[in-house]
C-alpha cells in the first residue's frame, strides 16, 4: 500500500488513483492522519494533473460516505433537493421549495451561507424573525415527513470531508477544477437523502462560471456522476448576467419571494422557479413530462396552495409567518438613497458580481466567513436589461446601517449597470442541458 506522500508523488506524475487510493486519502483527511499540507499538496496534483472520469466518482463517493448519510426512507411522499450554483440575487429555494411541496413531493435540503459576491439562503431564512435553521438530523427528517420541506444548515455529521477540503481548496487556488467542484456539491447532495437533484448551473457575470461552455461543461459532468451515485439528475443552465429578480440582499429577497408566491414577482424569477419546479416533479415520477409539471407548478401558485406551504414550513421552523402578508416585519435597514441614471439610453446589461459587491459593501454579504450581515441592507433593481431610461430616472435604491457603507456601495453600483444607444438583443433565460 503506498504512504500518504507516495499517492501525493503518484498524482502529481499524472498517474492514475485506483477506488481504493482515493477512499485512503478522503479517509486519512477526515480522520487527521493526513495533515493539511498534505492534503493541499494532492489537491494542487489534482487542479494540475487532472482526475479521470472514475476517480471523479470514486472521490464523490468517498467524501459523501464520510460521514452520516441522511435516510429519508421513512418519507412517503417521493423526496427531491434542488442546488444552484450561486449567483446575485438568487432566491429560488424561497419560491421553489414550497412550490413543488404544494404539489406532493416533498423538499429535503441543505443549504449555506453567503460568502463574496453571492448570497446564500440560510441568510435569506434567517432574516425572518424567529426562523431557525440549525436542526438535528432526526427533526430534519420528521418535519419533511410531516410538513413536507424542511431547509436546514449543514450538519457537521453531514460530509465532513468536504467541509475540511472546500476550506482548503478556498485558501490554496484549487477552486475552479470541474472534478472538485462536482464532488464537493453532489458529495453533500448525496449525503443529504434525496435520490432526486435539480442542479441550476448559473453563467455568466454573475456566476461563477462566466461562459455558457463552462457551464455546460459542468452541468453535463455533475449529470455524470450523479447518475453513476444512482441519482436522478437533472441540469439547466441558466441567466446570471443580471441579478435574478429585483431584489439583492436578505430580506429584500425575502419579500420579493413572498411577493412571488402571491403570484406578483418579478418574471424572471417567476418563471425560473416554475421551469425548475416543473422538471423536480417530473424526477420525482409525480406528472409524465415537464409540460405536465409546469400545469401542476402554475396551478399551485395561482391557488395559492404554494403560499400555504410556505407559511406551514415558516412556521415549523420557528418563523413568524405574518410577514406573508405584513413585510414590514421583516428587517430594512436605516438608510436609503437612490442611484439615478446619469444619461439616457436603453439598459444593455449588468455586470452582476459587481452588483453583489456593491451588496456586500452594504452590509449584506460577508468577505469572510466570521463577519455578521445586515439583514436589512441591499439593494431593489428599478430597472432590467432592455428597459429604457432617461436622465435622472432611477436606476436602483439602496438601503444600508450606516450612511458610510451606503457611500461605498453607491460607489461600486455606479459602475455596474451599462446603457447603450439601442436595445440589447434577447437572452434566454435558461438552457436545457
């Protein structure tokens, strides 16, 4: 059997690791026998060298048997997860997942927090007076038995080799590798229970992935291995050249979904979230097809039945569900001013990340993992790509704690919105892959 230094040596000469050599290594990190200089020089060997199509899923593999993995069994209804990639604005979970419970098929997911230029939805969650998100496995699995969805924090008994491999992998540059990326998200989605994935695979200026070819290239990989794990899986690539909705920060966002969910949101969001639902219920073998699936979604939405959801799933996880129909109960910071257009024109694009700095400068976004957020600060979009502006008009509003970090992330707005003489062309929303 080779030594820890030796399968460092073995990758790094492009070799090729065999099931047993990455299940030693994913082991050895999460015991403590590897220690992190070791383990961040095989992850360098990986970025450089490479990891095949097998040893994609045998580290997938590994690195979800890590730790506890969820068994959701108990559950009748047939269980589905969705995961996006991250992008500004993106608050489909608060739409989705009630959405597609309101259907019959229940919604069982693990989620995290905002760092850099996205967000992230426990932040979102949280920004609802009373919600709670940090919850034992046991209850995790009775509220999606008996409520239907259940959204939490990730359990430290969840995947623990990724959560050790992801924060090595942020400090070492070996971040934008394909085969990493794939196993650090369907490790986790694996371990959470759910046999059925929809992944959104965001692209463009507010992605991670800045091109549609990274990001099929992604989405077809992550559909690989899924299905090698015995997954239903399902990819879209989808629009993140500007920020999804109106709204970018926590409980803006929040009120934007509610907004939504009575059949008042933005489009984009709107029908990103029914496309989406639509295709989780076709994987959870509830309608025959997606055209089926988007009648049930559009139905639950304009009844209301996926508002009544929403406030069920609120509710049982400590929220105060009036904030459905008062959103002055959920947090607004302090100041407020109005970034107005300089000239007149039409609104060619956006460059998202820089908008979500311009989020984070706020108040509502972390840099590092430690700082606290404003629940209250963001910004709401007045204006999409293809609208037209005259001089003067308002182009977005932003709210912040202090009129310091207000100035500050005025002064990275300014820059992210771009006119043009004559309207941009269409872009589409979102690719099947």
């Amino acid at each position: 059997m080779k030594s820890l230094v030796e399968l460092i040596e073995w990758k790094r000469d492009s070799n090729r690791h065999s099931e047993d050599e990455i299940a030693r290594i994913v082991q050895a990190f999460t015991s403590g026998e590897m220690p992190d200089y070791q383990m961040a020089a095989w992850l360098m060997a990986a970025f450089l060298r490479g990891l095949d199509a097998d040893e994609t899923v045998w580290l997938t593999r590994a690195m979800r048997d890590s730790g506890r993995v969820v068994d959701l069994s108990s559950v009748e209804a047939p269980v589905v997860d969705k995961h996006s990639t991250g992008g500004v604005g993106d608050k489909t979970t608060l739409v989705l997942a009630p959405l597609v419970a309101s259907c019959g098929v229940a919604v069982a997911k693990m989620s995290g927090r905002g760092l850099g230029h996205t967000g992230g939805t426990l932040d979102k969650l949280e920004s609802i007076p009373g919600f709670r998100v940090e919850m034992e496995v046991e209850q995790f699995v009775e509220q999606v038995r008996s409520v239907g969805i259940a959204v939490i924090a990730q359990s430290p008994e969840i995947c623990p080799a990724d959560k050790k491999m992801y924060a090595l992998r942020d400090v070492t540059g070996t971040v934008p590798s394909v085969p990493l990326i794939v196993s650090s998200i369907l490790s986790k989605k694996a371990a959470g229970g759910a046999s059925a994935i929809v992944l959104d695979v965001k692209t463009g200026s507010g992605a991670f992935m800045k091109t549609e070819e990274e990001a099929r290239t992604l989405a077809h990989e992550l559909q690989r291995v899924g299905r090698a794990l015995g997954l239903k899986v399902q990819c879209v690539v989808s629009d993140m050249d500007q920020p999804l909705g109106r709204a970018v920060g926590n409980a803006l966002e929040v009120c934007e979904a509610i907004r939504t969910l009575h059949g008042d949101g933005p489009e984009d969001l709107t029908e990103l979230c029914l496309q989406l639902g639509a295709r989780m219920l076709r994987l959870a073998g509830v309608v025959d097809d997606d055209a089926a699936g988007l009648a049930r979604v559009k139905q639950a939405l304009s009844d209301g039945s996926a508002l009544d959801t929403f406030l069920r799933w609120v509710t049982a996880q400590g929220g105060d569900s009036r904030v459905a129909d008062d959103p002055d109960r959920l947090p607004r910071s302090e100041y407020s001013t109005v970034l107005a257009a300089t000239e007149g024109g039409f609104v060619a694009g956006f460059d998202a990340e820089a908008v979500g700095r311009a989020a984070v400068a706020l108040g509502a976004g972390r840099e590092t993992k430690e700082q606290p957020v404003d629940r209250g600060a963001g910004i709401v979009l007045a204006v999409k790509r293809g609208d037209r502006v005259d001089r003067g008009d308002p182009v977005a509003t932003l709210y912040a704690s202090s009129v310091e970090r207000l100035e500050a992330g005025l002064e990275r707005l300014r820059d992210a919105v771009r006119l043009s003489a004559e309207p941009p062309a269409p872009a589409a929303l979102f690719h099947e892959v």
